[in-house]
C-alpha cells in the first residue's frame, strides 16, 4: 500500500475533521483501492466478489420476502403462494431468493475448488482458509432452514431427517432436538424457529466474511503460481484493475442467474415442495438441494446411523484440515504434475458422489457410493500427505512479472509488458 | 499479592483474592441465570405439552390386516390389526437373525397379540415407512430402504433399532388409550 505512496489523503475541510476521528475512507482506499494485487490472477479470482454480490442479493430478496411471509405452520405454505400470486413482483423475489441460493453455492463451490487447486490453503493464508470453511458451513446451515420455510412436502422432510440426524449425537443429542423442535416432533414452533435463525444466520455470514477479507488483506491474494509477492512489480493497484474485473464478471455471472430466474425458476427445485407439508406421509424419494448432494450420499453410504452423521460432518470439517495435510511446499498445482491429476480426479469424485446423492439407496449406487467416500476421504489422508512427500515439482517461474513476461525480462520494467501492467502505478518507492 | 505496610495481607488468603473470587463466582453464576431463561424459552411450551394429552383410539373399526394412521404429540403411530399368519411368522423368527432382538412377546400387550401399535416413523431418520412392502411384508422405509417386519421390528438397515412402542394402555378390548401408562398419563 505504501510501497504505491498512494495512500489517503483527506483533501477538504471536512474529509480532514472527519477522517482524524475515524479513518474509515483510508481504511477502504487501502483496501480496495491502493490494495496491492498479483497482477496474474485469472477470473477464478473474481468469485470471492462474486459472492459478496450473491450474499447481498440473498439478504436483500430475503428481507422483502420477509415482509410478506407468515412463519407459522397452518399460514407458511399459504402465504408463499399468496407472494407468488398476490404480491406485486413477489414472484421475482422468491425466484431470486430460491435461485440465488443455488447460484451461491454454483460460486462457492468454483470459489472452494479455486483455493483447493492453487494451494491458497497453505502458509501463511490458514486462518483466512478456515474462517472460508466456517463461512461454508453457515451457509448450509442457512441454506437448510431456509428451505424449510415454504413449508411444503419436501420443507417438512427435510426438516424432519436433518434434526433426526442431530439426534443421533450421543448422551445430549434428544436434548439438543427436542430445543431445536419446540414440540414433540417438527411442527409450528418448530418453523418458527427455523425462520428467526434463517434471518439470522446471513447476518454472522456478514460478519466472518469481514474477517474472511481482513485476513486475506493480512496476507495478500494467493495468484496462479503460488509463489509469494516479491516487488512492486509484481502486482498492480486494486482499483481500477481488481474492481473492474469483478464488475465485469459479476455482471456475467448475473446473465447465468437471470438465465434460471426467467426461464428454469424450478428447475433446481423439487415439484414435491408445492404439496403442502403432510406428517403422514413421505414424499417417494426424499432429495436434499443439489449443493448438499455429494454429503447426502456420503451420509447413506454408511449402512449405520451414527457412523453415517460422522462421516457426513467429518466430510465437511476434514477441509478445515487441509493445510497440515498436505506436505507439498509448492502452492500452485501448475507445477505439480502428480497431484495436479488427483485433484481431478477428487473433482469429479465429488461429482459422481452428487449424481449418486440423487439415486435411490440399493443396490450398485450404496456400493458405488461406499467407493467415493472411501476415495473422498482418501484425497484428504493419503493423497494430500504421500503426494507431497514423493512428487517432483516443475520448476516454479523467478517471480509473478516472470510468469507473466517469460524469462529474463523482469528486469526491464519499461517493455514488453503487456498493456495492462504498464499502466501500473509506480512501484519503485 | 504485595505486603502491606501493616503487614495485614497475605500471599494467599488475602482480601483482594477473595474479592478475585467472590466476582468471579457471582459473575459465573450471573451469566448461568442470565442465559437460562433463553434456552428454557426453547423446549416445548405449556400450551404443547398440554396438547400432548392422552388419546382414546378405537380399535373396533379396523379390520384385519388394516393399518390405521393416528398422530399423538405430532408424532405418526401405525396401529396394526396383524393377521395370524403375520403374528406366526412374527413369533417364529429366531432372535439371532434379528438385528435389534425382541421376541414378539414384548412387542404386544399380553393377551392382545393380533395388535400392534408402533410409532410411524423409521429410526433411521423419521421417514415414513410403507405397509405391507418388502419381503417380510412389515414396511419398507422409501428414504434409505430399511425394512421392518410385522412386528416392526427391523430386519435390514440402516435404520438401527425396531419402531419404537409408544406408552398405551388396553381399556377393554376394542380401546386403547395412548400415552398412559401404569395407571398415569406420561410426562
């Protein structure tokens, strides 16, 4: 930041009384402006803003679905049609809100992956890393209880089997599901719960995903390479260079969202969740949301109960582990040739066990499901650690400019730049 | 801890560290009954529970082999009038084949062995199994495919353990009374 000397300075009168009490406008200049930034990130790097704009769409639609929705259990299903039919532009609302759900965890996910290939999990980013995992884990939670609200066949069972699974805790887990059910199964009090926790939830995701940023502005950005900042050449300043970027992918992830509000508002959900709730009886197949698949069909691979939640959870919880299980010292998989492999494999791993998280529980799909898991797990406690161990990584590029500039030519700062990077501020203070 | 000029105050024992103490413990137990009426707020509430009373059900209607559907406290319990080949077949079977081991005996009330009154929903994760599916023609979970047999006693997984048996008691023949048990209604 100050490397750039391009730091605050409060011009007028004002600005000055102002910033001498709270340096807030310093506070976001260096953050996201004079912010230094390697400047070979690719747009796999544009999904953390992407998400900021998603979790604001969520509380924004959400508020104003709130307005509208009745969360007791004779009213709930009702009044969510009454927003579909009767609200004006309520429709629009809830497809955003439903949709954007997915399109949350579609960002996420390409989000999670991204740390995943390019090491950002390793030294000296592990906090930021963990505090990206407990953001994950609100968000399922969130996402879980607000798919209950609506109230349908699906909401009532999937509330249900989810709060059964807390039941399988030992010694305080019929304590914990009869505070969380209010009652004497799911019922009304029950929802009303879920609704009061859903509108809270997002609010402490605003919160970790501020010390998710602070962290990341402690240790600087991750890049392609992995290897770490080593002048002012290697990077250029967040604004204009970072945020125009964002600006541009958000608006094109926002033609994929508008793609499914307008013409597929359904299709990510499930047809059973316009039946109202019935508690005598059990939609045919019950599905969870497409995100938590893969974890679905971890949890019903295991034929034992309390066996399952664990490795359910553990499958979760295991990420937070990564950066002491994998012993390579080189970050980005680029220049891991053996690794680089099984984390495609561990992707599409993770696929099939989504595809098998939808497939009835017999047969060939409880075998096929019982070899990923093991293979899910198997990435993390052998892959991560042995690989490292045993592989020879590619040479790494001297520095960012070199793998931007080829060999030889980060000395010369003046040519053979690409455009961009010769507009960079001055970096040589 | 310093000694004063006095020489009243002691390393240990001194008035500073019972003050330490005393402030702790009054601000530990400060916080307990601060934080108890939220976590109290939650369980079930007076108006719940006092919907949870116990339920009549009249058992002269069903007919044999019939399942009927009845909620107590929200919860689903199937009562089953078992034909006699079911209730043979659910005598017969040897307790080591059975993953949770009950004989039927303790699955009915004495004396009343054509009825069985479990609760509906499968120990695995609450799904709602369905009657007289799967090969031991008990139920069959549509969730994750556990299979219980006529005397809801589970024969393939994942579900862990039988339908459990809800508190009822037999007022004559053709009635039962759910959540009563010994005499009293249940807590």
């Amino acid at each position: 930041m100050s490397a750039h000397g391009t730091a605050y300075v409060p011009k007028s009168g004002l600005a000055k009384w102002f910033e001498s009490r709270l340096p807030l406008v310093g506070l976001v200049h260096s953050s996201f402006v004079s912010f230094p930034v390697p400047r070979n990130l690719n747009y796999f790097w544009t999904f953390g803003a992407i998400l900021i704009m998603m979790l604001g769409v969520q509380i924004a639609t959400g508020i104003w679905l709130a307005m509208h929705y009745d969360p007791s259990a004779n009213a709930a299903f009702n009044s969510v049609e009454h927003i579909m039919r009767d609200v004006n532009y309520g429709w629009l609302l809830r497809y955003m809100h439903a949709n954007g759900a997915s399109m949350f965890f579609v960002a996420v996910y390409i989000h999670i992956f991204r740390g995943l290939y390019y090491g950002s999990y390793k030294a000296p980013r592990e906090v930021l890393y963990i505090l990206g995992v407990i953001i994950y884990l609100l968000m399922m939670a969130t996402a879980f209880l607000g798919y209950t609200l609506p109230w349908g066949q699906m909401s009532y069972w999937g509330a249900t089997v989810i709060t059964n699974i807390l039941a399988a805790i030992p010694i305080v887990g019929d304590t914990i599901q009869s505070l969380l059910w209010g009652g004497y199964s799911v019922g009304s009090p029950t929802l009303n719960r879920f609704f009061s926790l859903h509108y809270l939830l997002p609010f402490m995701i605003v919160g970790v995903v501020v010390l998710h940023v602070w962290a990341l502005h402690v240790t600087g950005q991750n890049n392609p390479t992995g290897i770490p900042i080593k002048s002012g050449k290697d990077v250029v300043a967040f604004t204009p260079y970072a945020t125009i970027k964002d600006v541009f992918a958000a608006a094109v992830f926002m033609i994929f969202f508008a793609y499914w509000i307008f013409y597929q508002p359904n299709y990510l959900g499930h047809a059973d969740n316009y039946v109202p709730a019935n508690p005598g009886v059990t939609p045919k197949h019950i599905v969870p949301e497409w995100y938590f698949l893969p974890f679905y069909a971890i949890l019903r691979a295991v034929p034992d109960k309390l066996g399952g939640v664990i490795l359910m959870f553990g499958a979760v919880l295991i990420l937070a582990f990564a950066p002491w299980l994998d012993t390579s010292r080189v970050r980005s998989s680029n220049y891991r040739p053996i690794y680089r492999q099984f984390f495609w494999l561990f992707v599409i791993v993770c696929i099939i066990l989504g595809w098998l998280g939808a497939k009835p529980p017999e047969g060939g799909y409880v075998i096929a499901s019982q070899i990923c898991t093991a293979y899910y797990f198997a990435h993390f406690l052998l892959v991560m650690p042995l690989v490292g161990l045993f592989e020879t990584p590619n040479r790494l590029p001297g520095s960012i400019l070199e793998s931007v500039t080829g060999p030889g030519k980060q000395v010369d700062s003046g040519s053979g730049m690409p455009v961009g990077a010769a507009a960079a501020p001055p970096s040589k203070g | 801890m310093a000694i004063t000029e006095s020489g009243a105050a002691k390393p240990d024992g001194s008035r500073r560290d019972f003050l330490f103490l005393a402030t702790g413990a009054a601000l530990a137990v400060g916080t307990g009954a601060a934080a108890w009426p939220f976590v109290a707020s939650m369980a079930p509430d007076a108006a719940t529970v006092a919907a949870g009373a116990p339920l009549d059900v009249d058992l002269a209607p069903i007919q044999e082999g019939q399942i009927i559907n009845v909620f107590w406290r929200g919860k689903l319990i199937f009562v089953r009038n078992r034909s006699e080949k079911e209730i043979k077949e659910s005598q017969d079977v040897k307790l080591t084949e059975l993953i949770d081991p009950q004989p039927d005996s303790a699955r009915v009330k004495e004396g009343h062995a054509k009825w069985l009154v479990v609760y509906g929903n499968c120990t695995h994760l609450g799904c709602v199994p369905i009657g007289h599916q799967g090969p031991y023609q008990g139920w069959s979970c549509p969730c994750h495919g556990s299979l219980f047999d006529a005397a809801g006693r589970v024969r393939r997984g994942p579900a862990p353990s039988n339908l459990p048996i809800p508190p009822y008691v037999f007022e004559g023949d053709t009635k039962i009374r759910i959540g009563e048990e010994g005499g009293k209604a249940v807590a």
